[in-house]
C-alpha cells in the first residue's frame, strides 16, 4: 500500500514540477467545448439539447490527449525496467499510475464540467447527475485508456493506434453517462445509468490494470 | 556452494538465436563477468536473469528452486541496473533514491545517507537530476542498490560513464556486497575494476553461421 501511495505521490509531483499535461487537458475542453456555439450556432435551445453530448464526447477527446505519454516517458529513460521488477505486481503499479492519471485529468474535467454546462445552457436538473455520471465515468476511461497505452507502448505513430483502439471501447462509457444527465434533465431518475456505469468501473478496476500489465511486459520483452 | 545458477538456456530475439545451451554458476559472494561482442547477448542474458525476458529454453536456479516458481521472491531478491539510468529529472537525487527505497518496501533515511557518500554525491542530494552530469546520474541509479539492498546484482556496463574515482568507489561497494555474500553478475568491456569469473558469450554462440 505505502509503495502505491509513493508511486501515485511521484507521478504528482513530477507533473506539477513539469506542468503541461494536466492543464493542457483543461485547456483543450475548454475550447472544444467553445467550438460548438460558434459551429453550431448561438441557439439556445440547439445547445441546451445538445449539451450533455457535447460534454461527454469532448472529456473523453481530452481523456485522450493525455493518455499516449502515460507509459512512454517511463519506457524510454527505463524506468519501466524497474517498476516491472518491483516485488509489488505490475497490475498495482499500473494501477497506481492510472489513478495518478485520474487525479490530474479526469477529476478537473469533473470538477470544471458544471461551468462548461453553463456556458452550453443547460437545465440546471442535469449538473448533480453529470458531475456524478463523470466521477463514475472518468475514471474507467482512465483505466481503458491505459491498456491501450500499453498496447500501442513502442509503436511507430501510437497517438493514432491509440485513438482507434480505445474510442470503440469508450461508448458504453459515453451512452450511459449521456443517458444519466438526460434522464435528470427530463426528470426521471438517473440511478439506473450511474448505476451501469458504477459496474463499468468496478469490472475495469480489477481487468484493466491486469491486461495493461500483460500488455507491458509484452513491450519490455 | 552455488547460488545463482543456469543450465541450457537459449535466447531468441527477433528470429534470430543470440546463444544457446547457456550454463552458468555463481557462488555466494562470487561474481560473473560476462565478456562477448556486441550483439552477443549479454544484456539478453541480464534481462533473462532478471525476468525481464524469458528465455526460449533453460532453467534459472537461485537455491536449487526455479525462479519461475515464485517470480515474486526473485524480483524482490534482485537489483537490476540496464543501460538506461531510469532517474527522473524533476526529482531531486535524495527523492529519487527515497521514492526506489520505498517501492522496495524499506524506509531507511540512514541507508541513503550512506549510498550517497559511497558514491560521492552527498554534496548533490537536493539537486534536482536534470542539472546532474551523465556520471553522476550513473552514481545515482548505483546508489540505489544500497538503498535497498538486495542479494543479487545484475549490471550491465555498470561504469559506462563513470570516471576513475567512481569505477575505484564502485570495486570498493561491489567487494563489500561480495564480503556480504552477495552474487554480482556484470556485463562489461573494459575493465569494470573487479575481477571474477568470467563467462564468454562466443562460447555459447548458435551454429548457424559457421566460419568456412
């Protein structure tokens, strides 16, 4: 447990002291999210209607943008040879690392994401669902997002294999927390979609960082 | 008494065959050079050690047990240092050493103290390691290995880098290790400053290219 603790303590402070990834993600949502008015139009009810997708789709973009260097820095100066030969599984470095990912990109999005709803107009009955359906939902495209990390460790042009391999694997993640805020916003309860992305996380925690695991011993071989 | 032993082990990279039939055997306190071209394997044969890589044929002893039986024990019981000194350059040098002493499971301010003068960095603990010279990150990633201590070193091309004072401090820790009782296997060129049994990998070499 202290070396979980240590590892997700460095993966912090090497982030603050090389700043960049975590406020870049912001920066992106930001205006992605900015996008949509001026593409769409200044419409309001077109936005509010379209609000709760255009969240979603443009945390899980920034989910993204951050993902492809969650390996690679560790597997070019070689510190993946050392984390892989710690007495402690590789699944719970892995883990570790993963939940670090979460703290510096999801858990913003989260927390920033009811602003961006005003900005877009929408009801105000949706914002507990969606800060609720993001803090479920993010941390299983953090964890889906490490495997194919993993997966496409070493590749020639990884950004885009990642892109290809993960997206697929994000729409549950996407129907079901678009699903929750809509249900709110129309008044019915959103338990039932929180409820399936509650179990999307609870199988991705033990099954992701496993395979990830795999998949990078695979890359050091 | 032999500790730390292989038999018929044979490597493969790509579809090449890099050796074969392999056997070694390391007492306690012994060390093993392992001498060869580039190319021929040795560091192959240090990942294989380590687990890193698993060999296409062999078997790795420690005690007269399998590695393979409990990867575990042989992770916890081996430091492995490559070519790459895997030393963060936001991370001053104490915490670097602090952050690998913890993942071990120790926590001893005293034992990085200790490595740090044996290797003559003391003076540099709070710098962070993107000012450090290619040397002194070597000293630090060899530092590591008394801040956790481990009975089985692996090292390959340990004093690349390092200047005469540091390959003379280096011998010195490694004799230490040896007096412990500890096994040091060492891939090298030059001359490492430590003498030891040596294991040339030409010896093992496929038969697939013979000389006409």
């Amino acid at each position: 447990m202290s070396g979980f603790l240590a590892l997700v303590r460095r993966d912090l402070q090497l982030a603050v002291r090389q700043g960049g990834d975590a406020a870049l993600v912001l920066v992106f949502y930001l205006l992605a999210v900015l996008l949509f008015p001026f593409g769409v139009g200044p419409e309001p009810n077109i936005l509010a209607r379209i609000s709760t997708g255009v969240l979603w789709v443009t945390a899980l973009l920034a989910a993204l943008l951050s993902l492809e260097r969650l390996f690679v820095a560790e597997y070019e100066d070689g510190s993946l040879d050392q984390l892989a030969l710690l007495p402690m599984p590789l699944a719970v470095v892995v883990l570790a690392k993963t939940a670090a990912h979460w703290l510096l990109t999801g858990l913003p999005l989260t927390l920033i994401a009811p602003a961006f709803a005003v900005i877009l107009g929408m009801d105000a009955a949706g914002y507990p669902a969606l800060v609720l359906a993001l803090v479920l939902g993010t941390p299983t495209l953090s964890l889906i997002g490490g495997l194919g990390a993993a997966l496409t460790l070493g590749a020639r042009r990884a950004g885009a294999l990642l892109a290809l391999l993960v997206l697929p694997l994000y729409i549950p993640v996407l129907i079901f927390g678009v699903a929750a805020v809509d249900a709110a916003t129309a008044g019915l309860a959103p338990g039932p979609h929180l409820a399936i992305l509650g179990a999307l996380l609870l199988a991705a925690i033990p099954l992701c960082p496993w395979a990830t695991a795999a998949a990078l011993r695979q890359a050091l071989e | 008494m032999t500790v730390f032993a292989g038999a018929g082990l044979a490597c493969l990279r790509g579809e090449r065959a890099v050796f074969a039939g392999l056997g070694f055997g390391v007492a306690a306190g012994g060390v093993l050079l392992l001498r060869g071209a580039n190319g021929s394997g040795k560091s192959s044969l240090l990942r294989c050690m380590a687990g890193l890589l698993s060999p296409v044929a062999g078997l790795l002893t420690w005690d007269d047990m399998p590695v393979g039986a409990d990867a575990e024990a042989h992770r916890s019981r081996l430091r492995y240092l490559g070519h790459q000194d895997a030393v963060k350059s936001a991370l001053t040098v104490a915490e670097d050493l602090t952050f690998w002493q913890r993942l071990h499971g120790a926590r001893d301010p005293v034992a990085i103290g200790t490595a740090l003068n044996r290797f003559g960095i003391a003076h540099l603990a709070d710098l962070p390691a993107r000012l450090l010279s290619a040397g002194q990150r070597r000293r630090v990633a060899l530092a590591r290995l008394l801040a956790a201590p481990a009975p089985l070193w692996l090292l390959d091309e340990p004093t690349n880098a390092l200047d005469d004072d540091g390959v003379e401090r280096f011998a010195a820790v490694v004799g230490e290790h040896r007096a412990g009782g500890g096994v040091v296997v060492l891939a090298a060129h030059g001359d490492p400053g430590v003498a030891g049994s040596i294991l040339s990998l030409a010896d093992y070499a496929p038969h697939s290219e013979v000389a006409p």
